[in-house]
C-alpha cells in the first residue's frame, strides 16, 4: 500500500485542493494499492516533513513537493515505482 500525504491548510486553500485531486486522480489508477491522505499543516505528523509552504505532496515516506500541486501523470509514475513496476 503506498500513501499519498497532502499536506495543507484547514480550511484548504485553492492549491490545497486541487493538490488533493490530483493524489486522488492518480491513486484511481492504481485500485485498491495507494490510499490519499489529508493531513493539517500545523500537525505533528506534518511537522516531521519539516515543511514550509503549503501544499506539500508526501508519497510513502518522503516530501516530493512544497508549494505546489503535483500533476497526476507525475504522481503515478512516483506511485508506479514504489508498487514495484
């Protein structure tokens, strides 16, 4: 199972959101095998990225992204090597 962190403001702001359809796009691909999660920026959980701008896109274990959404297409081949193919 691979995990898709996005990492935002509560409430989210416009690229929080949109950071989040794009995680929820690519794990569409993939039935089953990743899970989206949204995360509050002020968490402890979100601290340990040690992230400073808003949204911040985490696959698996590690920050691939801070101030900016991450297309699908870009998220699926991250997703697509972690799952082994």
């Amino acid at each position: 199972m691979v995990t898709i962190r996005i990492i935002g403001t509560t409430p989210p702001c416009a690229r929080c959101e949109r950071a989040a359809r794009e995680a929820a796009k690519a794990a569409e691909r993939f039935p089953g095998q990743v899970e989206v999660l949204k995360i509050d920026a002020l968490s402890p959980e979100a601290e340990a990225f040690g992230l400073l701008v808003t949204p911040g896109v985490a696959v698996g274990d590690e920050l691939i992204a801070s101030g900016k959404v991450v297309p699908a297409d870009a998220l699926a081949k991250r997703i697509q090597t972690l799952l082994g193919g």
